[in-house]
C-alpha cells in the first residue's frame, strides 16, 4: 500500500496528498500557537534575525494584500474560490505524472485549504513572517503562503522536464536512455 503500480515507491498522488496534509497541519499549527499560545499580540515584533521577525499581520485580501476585502461578501468569495482552486487542484494531483508535480501541487492545495481556514474562522489570513533588510522589506507571510510559493516553483520545474523522461530510470550510459 502506498507504492505505485510499478512498486517503485510512493505515487504522485500520495505524495501529493502528503504534501498538502503536513503543509495544511503545519500552517494553522504555527498560526494558533502564535496567536493563542504566545504574547506575540502584545510583545510584537520578535526578533529572529538581523532580517527576520515574527508580527501579526491580518490579510483581509490575497497575495502581497491586494483585493482587500472588508465585507462578509468579499471574505466568503475569496473562502470560495480557495475551496474551487484547491478542488481542482486535487483533481489535477490525482492524475499528476511525477511525484515532483504531485508534491508541487499538494504543497498549494495545502496552503490554500490553510489560509481559507483562516478566512472562515478569522475573516482575514494570519500572516507572521516578516523578512526585511535595511530600508527594504518583503510582504507578511505565513506557511501556507510559502507553501503555495514553493508549489509553484515546483510546478515550474515540473513544466522543464523534457516530456517522456522519467530521471530514475534515466541512467547516463545506458543505450536505452540516451542523454539529449
């Protein structure tokens, strides 16, 4: 159980599904721990790094805090169109290819399902990480937003592998496999 028909290892699809758990159980792990079980609220912000603290920040909207939302409309439109994505998203993963793609994919239905979550319960996402260097400063982010980043990368990279290759059987030398 759990390995591909080939019995080479896990399926993409579990892996996948994997992915998506541990980024889902991680986020709103990180998320209520902060916010319920620390004075982060009252102490902010902390100081991990010359170029890192910890700060509440609530995201009413998406992405770098655009579509700021601030009626219960705006708030269950975007809860809905991050079940939809994450919906179909899960719908793709089920069929992915390669474990990368179904990992990549995990990592952003993760994410999604955490930050709409947030939505639901909070009516904005918790967002706590704040990354910064001298007068420039990146925007608050949480796991679920770095997830949904790395997926997307991962989607990337999965889009440049040539077509047709699979990288373990893939051995250099071998006659079969020739190297492009």
């Amino acid at each position: 159980m759990g390995r591909s028909p080939s019995g080479r290892g896990v399926t993409p699809a579990r892996a996948g599904l994997i992915a998506a758990l541990a980024t889902l159980v991680l986020d709103q792990a990180s998320k209520l721990w902060l916010y319920f079980g620390t004075d982060l609220v009252m102490t902010q912000p902390w100081r991990l790094a010359p170029f890192a603290d910890f700060v509440v920040v609530w995201n009413r909207g998406v992405s770098y805090g655009l579509f700021q939302q601030d009626g219960g409309f705006g708030r269950w439109l975007l809860v809905a169109v991050s079940l939809a994505a994450a919906i179909g998203l899960s719908v793709w993963m089920h069929r992915a290819g390669s474990r990368l793609l179904g990992v990549a994919l995990g990592l952003i239905v993760g994410g999604a399902l955490g930050n709409a979550i947030d939505r639901a319960a909070y009516g904005a996402v918790f967002d706590f990480v704040h990354l910064h260097a001298g007068t420039w400063s990146w925007y608050v982010f949480n796991v679920a937003d770095a997830a949904i980043v790395a997926g997307v990368v991962g989607l990337l990279f999965d889009s440049l592998r040539p077509a047709g290759r699979d990288p373990r059987t893939d051995v250099a030398g071998d006659r079969n496999h020739p190297q492009a």
